[in-house]
C-alpha cells in the first residue's frame, strides 16, 4: 500500500521506477525524523561496538501507519544522502496495493533490472535474491524498500556490504533483522499541516480563520493523507468556510478515524457517476489506473474518463504520475475504503462485468499494440483500420512506449484474472495477447522472465479448467526456458509432463516435440543411449504423420547422438536417410549440410577418401544452393582432408578458394538450428487475435 504523498518534492523519482510522482511543491516538515534518521546511519552498529566489521548493509525503519507520509520521509531521506551513494537509489515495492506480500523472486528482478544484470527467467528467490548481493558487492548503493510486510523479504535482498543502506518501509516493527531502530510517525506538527492544508485549498480561508484551521488539522489528527483530502473538499467547494469542514468532521466522530471520515465528505461531495468510477478504481490492477481502465470499468468514453481521473487527482483521491502518458495511482491508504463502499453499493455481478470489460479493453489495445508493428502485412492494415480510434496507436515507437509504461499493470491485470477463476477465458486471451505484444516489440529473449510468468499462469489455468493442450503447450514454453538457462533436469521433468499432456489431449504437435525434447535434454546431460532411444519414438511419429522436413531433420539429430556415442556406422546410415528425404523434398541447401555432416562422421570413422569424396559432393550442392558461406567452410575441410591425404597443392587451392568466397563478403547466413522452440506459444486460444 503507498501512503499519500505528502511531500512532493517535486515527485518520487527514481531511475529504477518508471512511475514518477508529481507533487504539488517542497518536502513538508518531519526534521525531528529526518534528523534522527540521518543520525542513525552514522550510529555506531552492535557489530562495531564489539570490535567486529559490520557484515552486511544497514537497515533504517520508517515505520506507521498507512496515510501518515511513511514513503514521503523516506523518499525525502534518500534524496537528501543519495549524493553518498554513487551508485544510485534501487527502488522496489514489497505489498501488492491490497497489502498482499509480492514474491521475492519478482522483488529481485526489478532490483537486478535496475542493477542492469540480466536476470534468469525461472530463477527462484534464493538464487536471484543470492544475485542481488553478489551484483551491490563493491557497489554504494541505496535500497528502499517500501511496503514491506515482513522481515524476511528485506532480509531476501539486505546487500552483503556494509557501504550499502537500506531504508524500509513498514506498518510494524521488522523482528529478526538485528540493529535497527523503528523511525515510528504520527502526525504532521501544526505548522506543516496548515501549509500542507494551504497548498490543496489555497491561503485565503485558511488565513482568515486560522483558529478553524488549526481545529481542522486537530481533527484530522495531523494525518497526512486525511489533510489532503480535507484540501481538496475546500478546493471543490469555494463557498465553504474551514470552520465548515471541521464541524462536519466533528459531528461524524463516531463514523471511524480521521481519514475515513474525511474520504465519506469527500466522496459525497462528488456526483453519482463519479461516485461509482472512484469505487470501481479499487479493480485497476496494481492500483494503476489509466484513462482506458477508468472508461472501460464505469463504461463511459475514454476522454470523460481522463477528465474524472484529473478530477480525482485534485481532490486528493488519486495521485497523477508524472509520465509521458497519463496514468494515476490509487493510494494504498484509500484502498480498502474504495473497496468496503464497492462492495457496498454494487452488486457482485456488476463488479464481475466491470472486470470483464476491463479485460476486453485491454486484450483490444495489446492487439492494436502488436498489429502495429506488422506494416507490412495487408490483413494487419485492415484490422488496424476497423479499431475504433481510441484503440489505435500512432506509431510503432508510441505503441512500445505504452507496453513498456503499463507493462507492471498489464503483468497485474494476468495474475489478477487468472486468481478470479471465473473470468479464465478472458484471461487467456489477455495472456496470449500479452505474450504476442511482448515479443513483437521486445523479442523473445529480451522479455523471456515476463513470458516465463505469463506461461506459468496459463498452466494454471489449464490445470484449472483440463485444458490438455494448453498444457502441454504452456509446459513446452517453461521447459525450452529452463533447459537455454540451464536447468537441464527441471526441463527434462516439464517436457515429460507436457508429452502426458498431449496425448491426453490427442495434440500430436505436442506429443511429437515433447519426445523430440525429452530427447535433446538427455543429449544435454550426456545420456545418448536415451537421446537416440527418444529422437527414434520422435522419428516414428513424424514418419507415420508423412512429416518428411521433421523427419529429415530427426535423422540428423538422432545421427547427431549415435556419433558422440561412437556409433559411426549408425551415424552413417541415418544420415543417408536424412539426404534421401531433403533430395525427395527438394531442400537442396539442407540436402548439402547433411552431407556435409555425413563427410564428418566419415571422417572420424577412419575413412578419409570417403569423406572427401561426401565433401566434394556437398560442394556441389552448397554451388547449387548458392550457399557461399557454407561452400567456404566445405572448401576449408576439403582442404584439411586433403593435407591428411598428402596432396598439399590441391588443398592450397581449396583454401585460397574458400578465402576468396568469405573475403567477396559471403553473407553471415545462420546454420539452421536443429530445433527451434517457440516460446511465445499459447495454443487453443481465440482466433480473433
């Protein structure tokens, strides 16, 4: 939960957090805290007293209850000693906006991201919390870490070096991690409080009555985020005298604290429709509202949506993030307010339908996101064209800036549709439209830790509803990341699970590249015997589905597995087979690097005048496939085995001929792997995207 910002210095900024906040001028008051605070990093540890170097970084607690202005003084304490910390101030938040703990393992990436370390996909906390240390050794770096829930996800990324400090955020005290002292905040003292009061309603009516005033903040208990809203109530209504807004304040004392009596005069004060989009601003994941998510949550145009939004933000209900696009953060304080009148005034199912819309509308501007990029594409051009114009983006570059700002919420929006359960097949569009968006703009490799979670909801969701090739789809897309990233034997274990899968679901796309993969782990591992034993079943099913290009291509790997084992004249003869199927399909450039792998294998039999004779014929082929970088690198062996051979002429003219093709500029051509894995796969989805 974010508290109110109650300082707006000129707003929470960090090169880690692409959500900067604009406030409303300087840092208010809190010099006791910050002078104490500040002290406390210079303060002589229990380590040092004992005579022992201080292990690890130290902790400072900012801790209080939500509303209070717990981020605000840490924000203001890490601007005013960022300067002894050249390494910048890493940001990461701890709760989701309803006060649930966020996984250290996604706490970890956004610090490593900030770090700029490449972060595994897959990676679990313990390893990526361990990477985190490893990459703030040697490094002055400051860590605030809001929201935290409990000790031990600050202990997860509490740095190994005593030049580093972190800063904490919390609603208690943080039992278990030694030598820190609790920075504990009540209220705002009179002083900032008027002039935080001045700064929402202006300085007239708070100058004319100052007594009123003070009675004003007394009743709000000097509590920040109550402040603001009782500004913003002023700020609303120009008629109204402070002394009014205290009285009504005093009069509903029994109604609760401070705050919530001053979000009902506020919320009551607003017209009925606007009522009902502020309630339904409790569903904007991650708290993140947008114009978009405001309009297809109360069902209005997206423009009165940003108009209402901006309203919002000047009465104090919402925060207006300073970023290229507009977008708006719910406080954490006013979120189970917003959430108790939701469940109040509407029904369950009018919350369920503005979910849904909310769904539909963002599964519809990911696809205009991704169609976008396809200029080249007719159909893409006609779908774009029949989008409503609200949905369009005009450009490539504005449709990436859009992902990449509301990437944090689109990642939300997945994780809270697919934990409903009742929404699963608007979840699954979104999340097939969130993968495809991604990768069109990012690339797979680039954006393979968010795929990684995406896949990882879509198997629950296929669990969830039996949907057996989803499964086996979604467990392929986690297996191929696990086994590039090197986690071999959690891969092997997916791609047997994902085989069970499609069989259960009659999937033979999938039960064919399971066993193929199945295969390819054991080659990993060093085990041919079950790597030829695998390709071979794979080969079986591409054969009886009169798959020739699959087959060929298994030939090849299972020719692949038999040579490291040793087994030449296996080798051999599936590499014939692999040549026979490519000259019957006519891939004449695949047709000459079989027989170029046959010219090895040869080769290492101890058979060089066939080998050369094989090589010599793949030169051929490669001449036809006018494949000049592969008629090189043929040249080149021909060569050696011609040295080996005794004819050290002929071989000079091969290698001279081979240098001339690579210095003519021969085009880096790339060798065609021997199985590409589509990570960015969701299968059984809805045909329209």
């Amino acid at each position: 939960m974010t508290d109110q910002a109650v300082d707006t210095d000129g707003g929470v900024r960090s090169d880690s957090d692409p959500r900067p906040v604009v406030g409303h001028g300087r840092f208010l008051g809190r010099t006791r805290e910050l002078k104490e605070l500040r002290a406390d990093i210079q303060r002589a540890g229990l380590d040092t007293l004992s005579g022992r170097k201080a292990p690890r970084a130290r902790v400072l607690l900012v801790a209080g209850r939500p509303g209070y202005g717990r981020t605000a003084l840490a924000e203001e304490l890490a601007r005013q000693v960022a300067d002894g910390y050249p390494d910048g101030v890493l940001r990461a938040r701890l709760s989701e906006p309803d006060g649930t703990p966020v996984p250290t393992e996604r706490t970890a990436r956004e610090l490593l991201t900030a770090l700029g370390v490449p972060t595994p996909p897959g990676a679990d906390e313990d390893e990526l919390g361990q990477a985190v240390r490893e990459a703030l050794v040697g490094r002055r770096a400051l860590l605030l870490l809001d929201d935290a829930v409990s000790a031990e996800q600050v202990d997860a990324v509490l740095p190994d070096t005593p030049d580093c400090l972190v800063v904490a955020v919390a609603q208690g005290p943080l039992t278990g991690i030694a030598d820190v002292r609790p920075c504990t905040l009540g209220g705002l003292d009179t002083k900032a409080a008027l002039e935080l009061l001045t700064r929402y309603a202006g300085s007239v009516r708070v100058t004319v009555d100052p007594r009123a005033a003070e009675g004003l903040v007394e009743e709000c208990a000097g509590q920040p985020a109550a402040l603001v809203l009782a500004g913003g109530w002023l700020a609303a209504q120009p008629k109204a005298a402070v002394a009014d807004l205290a009285r009504h304040l005093r009069t509903g004392a029994e109604d609760g604290p401070p705050l919530a009596r001053a979000f009902r005069l506020s919320y009551e004060a607003l017209p009925g429709s606007a009522q009902r989009m502020l309630r339904l601003l409790c569903l904007a994941p991650a708290g993140l509202p947008d114009p978009h998510t405001a309009s297809a949550l109360a069902g209005c145009p997206v423009d009165t949506a940003r108009a209402a939004l901006d309203d919002f933000a000047e009465r104090g209900f919402l925060r207006h993030l300073g970023t290229p696009l507009p977008q708006y953060e719910v406080p954490g304080c006013l979120l189970p307010l917003l959430r108790a009148l939701a469940e109040r005034h509407d029904r369950p199912a009018e919350l369920q339908l503005a979910r849904a819309r909310m769904l539909e509308r963002t599964v519809r501007l990911l696809q205009s996101c991704r169609v976008i990029t396809e200029t080249d594409s007719p159909e893409a051009r006609e779908k774009l064209a029949g989008l409503p114009r609200e949905l369009r983006f005009a450009s490539p570059r504005a449709a990436e800036d859009w992902l990449r700002l509301r990437q944090p919420a689109l990642l939300a929006s997945a994780r809270l549709a697919v934990a409903d359960g009742e929404l699963d097949t608007l979840a699954r569009r979104l999340m097939a439209a969130l993968v495809r968006a991604l990768v069109a703009h990012f690339g797979t490799r680039a954006a393979a830790p968010e795929l990684y979670g995406i896949h990882r909801l879509v198997l629950d969701v296929a669990e969830r509803r039996g949907l057996h090739r989803e499964k086996a789809a979604a467990l392929l897309n986690l297996a191929d990341v696990d086994a590039r990233t090197g986690r071999t034997r959690e891969a092997l274990a997916r791609y047997r699970a994902a085989l069970d899968a499609g069989r259960a679901g009659n999937d033979p796309y999938a039960t064919g590249r399971a066993m193929e993969s199945v295969g390819g782990a054991h080659q990993e591992i060093g085990d041919f015997d079950r790597a030829a034993d695998w390709y071979g079943r794979a080969l079986s099913h591409r054969l009886a589905r009169d798959e020739r290009a699959e087959a060929a291509r298994l030939y090849g790997r299972l020719a692949t597995v038999q040579t490291y084992a040793g087994r030449y004249g296996e080798a051999q003869r599936n590499w014939r087979a692999a040549i026979a199927l490519h000259r019957r399909s006519g891939d004449v450039a695949a047709h000459a690097r079989a027989l170029s792998e046959l010219a090895r294998v040869q080769e290492y039999a101890g058979r060089p005048e066939e080998s050369l004779r094989t090589c010599e014929e793949a030169v051929e082929w490669a001449r036809q496939a006018d494949d000049a970088r592969l008629q090189a690198a043929l040249r080149l062996r021909v060569a050696d085995t011609l040295e080996r051979l005794g004819d050290p002429a002929a071989a000079a003219l091969h290698r001279s001929a081979a240098e001339r093709m690579l210095g003519d500029g021969a085009q880096e051509g790339p060798m065609p792997p021997e199985h590409t894995a589509n990570a960015c796969e969701i299968r059984s989805t809805s045909a329209e995207d």
